[in-house]
C-alpha cells in the first residue's frame, strides 16, 4: 500500500476577516472583507493530497454547520474522515484577523476536534511507511492528548510520526512533550516557534538543540519566511533556497510547507528536493487569500521552473 498521511490534528472552520489595523481593546473597526473557510490541519491535509499524497483525517467532527463544513471540505479535496460526526457539539470555530501587512492574528474555539477516543483511533490500521502528523494544539487537549500518546506509543515500527508544535507549545517541559519528543521522526515548524521552543537566539543553536533532544536520525526542518528553510538531519545541516514574492495573506502558509513536504518525502523525494518544493508551495499560498490555498504539483513545478530559467 502506497504511504499516507494519516492527520491527528484538528479540523475548524475559520472565519477570515480582513482589517486595516487590529481594534485596541474595547475598541471597534470595520473589516474590508470577511468569509468563512475551513482550516485548521485541513489546510495541511488539503496540500498533500493536491501533491499526490493519500490523506486521511483521524480527528473528530461535530454535528452542526461547522462540521457540515468541515466534511463537504474534505469530501472536495477527497480526504476521508475516518471517524464518526460527534453529534454532542459542533466543530470549532477560529477567527482569523489578517492585517496589510499579512500578518494574522486568531481568537479560537475549540468544538467537538478537541476530544478524542481509542475507538476513534482504531478505524484505521496503521502501515509502517504511513506519516502520522501530531499538531502541538493536541496536546493542549484535555480530552485527547492521553488517547493519543497511549496510540502513538503502539505504532509499528518504522511509521514516520512529524511533529508541528504550532504557537502554543513554548518549550519541551511537561510529561506531554516529553513523551512525544522520543518518537518523533520529523520536526516542522517555522523559525519563531524553533527559537521559541529551544529558547535559542540564533537558528543554527535551536537547530543544535533540536537534534540533541530528537533521535540522531530524525529530519529537521525549520521554516524562515520567503529566505526558505533550514534542514538539519544527524549531524548535517543546510539552508534551501525561498523563492521571494509579495505576500498578501500569510494565513496557511506553514501548512502548505508541510503538507508539500510530506507528498514529496513519500514520493520518494530527498528532504532537500521535497523542501524546495515546499517552499515553493508556501510562495504561491501567500499569494492568495485564505487559509487553505496550497497550490497543486503542476503549480509548484512551474515556479520552480520559471525561478530557475
């Protein structure tokens, strides 16, 4: 059976307003635009499978407009929802504030994506070169993250567990980390959450870090804005190339990176082909507005085409 990628994280709707500038604090201000998307690790699910990578969703989804949503999103991109709707709460809802300058800020709701059951997990049977994708927002879960790590711990030998901290896991204190930190086969994140994570100044010490905590075989793979990325892999590192355009939405831009990864590793890809495709994709996303706007393979080899012509 070909490789899959089977998402652990959480699947919300985004509301997406655009602002002129973010409201002080009782304050009030008119968005130029506003719409719902669904977000959340759709947007990581959405740009595998768009780069040819089988995807499965493994979390939860509600009963109620949200989870409607969520599901009609998956079915579009041909994603399966291997669990069953929650029908005691809807799927969450996060409100994404994006600025000019294409920065976002969110204010989150955490719906039925925030709990998590045995039953749930063992709808699908996990091969050996499936990656399994665990969300740092997971572990901020009290009704998931015990679930989860007592799943993680019985994966068969040889599956590829990738870690994404996002902006809420700040260091690699706590039982939760500490018992994730030992499986992890491949690190994502972008550079903030790396010096943030390590408490590093620099990339190249927090990529030093990173290695001394993960497994000496483990793929490392830090995120820095339109200059590309940083990969670090045993005792080698490397900087790949960016390829530099005006951003206007920021919002997904990480999770095209890794979604795009993820297909090119399990095509058979060297982490630094699948990198540079990578950041190719989050180039073109950052060109468009909304979260899940990862671009397709025809899309991503004809940037990296005309970048090299």
């Amino acid at each position: 059976m070909p490789a899959r990628l089977l998402y652990t994280g959480q699947v919300v709707v985004d509301l997406v307003m655009g602002l002129d500038a973010l409201p002080r604090s009782g304050g009030d201000v008119l968005a130029r635009s506003a719409q719902f998307e669904v977000g959340g690790g759709f947007n990581v699910m959405a740009a595998a499978g768009r780069n040819g990578l089988q995807t499965v969703y493994l979390g939860r989804h509600g009963a109620g407009r949200f989870g409607d949503l969520a599901r009609q999103a998956l079915a579009v991109e041909g994603i399966e929802a291997a669990t069953p709707v929650s029908d005691d709460q809807d799927t969450g809802l996060s409100v994404a504030l994006i600025e000019p300058s294409a920065e976002r800020s969110f204010i989150s709701y955490v719906g039925a994506e925030g709990g998590l059951s045995a039953m749930d997990l063992s709808s699908v049977v996990v091969q050996p070169d499936d990656y399994v994708f665990v969300s740092g927002y997971s572990l901020l879960h009290k009704g998931k993250v015990s679930t989860l790590l007592t799943w993680l711990g019985g994966l068969p030998n040889g599956t590829n567990v990738v870690f994404d901290p996002g902006p809420l896991v700040s260091s690699p204190e706590g039982a939760e980390m500490q018992a994730v930190l030992p499986m992890i086969t491949l690190w994502t994140s972008n550079c903030e959450e790396a010096l943030r994570f390590t408490g590093c100044e620099g990339i190249g010490d927090a990529l030093e870090k990173l290695a001394q905590w993960l497994n000496e075989d483990a793929l490392i793979v830090v995120r820095d804005g339109p200059q590309g990325c940083w990969l670090r892999q045993g005792h080698d590192a490397q900087h790949v190339r960016g390829f530099p355009v005006t951003a206007i939405d920021t919002n997904g831009a990480g999770d095209a990176h890794a979604g795009v990864l993820l297909a090119g590793l399990a095509a058979g890809l060297s982490a630094e082909q699948a990198t540079l495709r990578a950041n190719a994709a989050a180039a073109i996303a950052v060109t468009r507005w909304g979260p899940a706007t990862a671009p397709v393979a025809a899309e991503v080899d004809a940037l990296i085409k005309a970048d090299e012509g």
